[in-house]
C-alpha cells in the first residue's frame, strides 16, 4: 500500500510538473475542463469545400442557439458564457472559416461572404430557425444572416457589433485613422498585452506562462489577421441599409467603456430596428461574454424569454 501511494504521489507531481512547465498542456487541460463544465462537445462539418469546426451542447429538440464570435476570436470565446444555456437549449458555437480550427482559404473574409457561409452551416446541419448572437464582427454577421435569411432566424442578439458608424468615434477608429498600428492585431508579447487591455475593463485571470503561451499563439496568427482585416477594411458591408429589413426580435447589448466600438452606436441602430431590447452594462468593454459571463447571459436569458412572450 506504502509503494502504491508513493507511486500516486509521483504520478501526481509528474502531471503537475508537466502542467506547470508546459503552458500549452496547460491550457489545453483548462479549456478541456471548462467545455466539459458547459457540456460542451468539439464537433466538425463540412461545409462546401470548408470544414467548419463548432461547440456543441444541450439537448437536441430544444431551440438551437448560434454564436458567433468576433475578428480574431474563436468559438472558445463563447465557453463561459454557454454554460448557462445548455441545460435548455441546442447550444452551437461556430470557428468562422480563417479562424480557430476551421479551414483557411485563399478566399474572401469580407461580412457578407462570411454571413453566406453561416446560413450554408446553419442549412446543412438541419436545425431550422436559430436564435442567434454575434459580438462584434460576429454580430454584423449575424446581422447580415437575419436580414438576408429571415427565414433562418427567430431572434437576434448583437454584443458590440460593427458595421455601423457610430457618432461619437472610437478610439480604434481614431487609430486607424492617424494610421497607428492595429491594437486588435497582436504580432508580439506586447501587442498581446495592448489588445487584451484594449478589449477589457477587467481582464480575465490567468497565470503568466499561460498568458505567454496565448500571446505566442496570437503572434503566429497575426498575418492572417492582418490580411482578414484589411479585406474588412476594403469592402465595407454598412448595417444602416440592412437593419429595418430584420423582422426577428433584438436585443442590443453594449460595454459602456468599449474602446474597440463605440455604445453610441445603439443611438444609429435603435431607429432602425423594430421595437428592440437595448442593455448598456457598466464598467465593461468589448467582450461582455468573456468579461461578465454570468451577467451578460442573464441579460440574454431575459430577452428570450421575451422572445417567447
């Protein structure tokens, strides 16, 4: 018994060792346990000629939820927020094609491209209409997707969406514009610091190997960013025309200290919408699902219930 539990020590200080000397096994254990906390599965379709690789969780006959995440993002993005949904409902969260492990063609990234793709995922995995929400460029995405297919959406949430020119400008926009580098593409360990300060009041914690390890990974991706971002840039998809066609309900929900888009867009967007949902939260930036999971799903909870009168 004495040997045995000697060699469980060793075992257990072996895996901690690893962990803590390999950032990447690491994190891959942390994401591992946070999709399982969220009863969340990796799943792949294909898509075309794409393989679309997506979160899945919940039971099968409820109503389906999609997410979609932002520029430079992935479907990890939608974790902690999900795991208030699948309990209830059909839980999906999609790596856009140039993004997280989906495929990566020598191909257009501009919204309206990207929104096509969707509605094809949508389509072939047989779900009917979604509820679905976007942050970011997700959310013109999804935008887009409820204007262009009303037929594939029953309601819409847009978490600090783009494709609007907001009156008061951001100070990305204000970036852009002096023709400073891009905050939102990090090419070094420093440009990983200036974007996660840049997109959050109060980053989440986690340990400096790992924050290294994401910085490293941020830095290979920094290229394809890039040339995504400049598509974005050159072939500019306005909401302004696209919003008063939606007929799905929406919710519009905005950090009040996003530096990435301004809030004041909701007063360009509000107008055009039927009869929408608006939440300004306090003290939050530009990802509020990742910032303040919990109370950003209780917000979203309300509006489908709404939804369902």
């Amino acid at each position: 018994m004495k040997k045995l539990l000697v060699g469980f020590a060793i075992c257990v200080a072996a895996i901690a060792a690893l962990l803590y000397f390999s950032p990447a096994a690491l994190m891959a254990t942390a994401q591992f346990a946070e999709r399982q906390g969220a009863g969340l599965s990796n799943e792949q379709v294909m898509v075309g000629d794409l393989s679309i690789h997506y979160y899945h969780g919940g039971p099968a006959d409820g109503e389906t939820l999609l997410m979609i995440h932002g520029f430079g993002a992935n479907k990890d993005n939608w974790v902690r927020f999900s795991k208030f949904f699948t309990k209830r409902y059909n839980v999906i969260a999609l790596d856009l094609p140039g993004f997280g492990d989906s495929s990566k063609p020598d191909a257009s990234y501009d919204v309206g491209t990207q929104a096509e793709r969707v509605s094809s995922f949508v389509e072939t995995l047989g779900v009917g209409k979604v509820h679905v929400v976007g942050n970011s460029m997700g959310g013109q995405i999804a935008a887009l997707l409820a204007s262009r297919h009303p037929e594939q959406v029953r309601s819409l949430a847009l978490f600090d969406n783009s494709g609007v020119t907001s009156p008061v400008k951001s100070e990305l926009y204000e970036i852009l514009q002096r023709g400073e580098p891009n905050p939102l593409v990090a090419r070094d360990a420093e440009g990983f610091d200036r974007l996660v300060s840049f997109v959050f009041v109060e980053p989440p914690k986690v340990p400096a190997n790992v924050r290294r390890y994401m910085a490293e990974q941020a830095s290979a991706r920094s290229e394809q960013n890039a040339k995504i971002f400049s598509q974005l840039l050159a072939r500019p998809i306005p909401l302004e025309p696209e919003l008063p066609k939606i007929q799905a309900p929406t919710l519009l929900l905005w950090g009040d200290k996003d530096r990435t888009l301004d809030v004041s867009s909701i007063d360009v967007m509000k107008p055009l919408l039927k009869n929408p949902t608006v939440v300004i939260m306090k003290n939050c930036g530009h990802v509020p699902m990742i910032e303040r999971p919990e109370e950003t799903a209780g917000h979203y909870q309300d509006f489908l219930n709404s939804v369902k009168g």
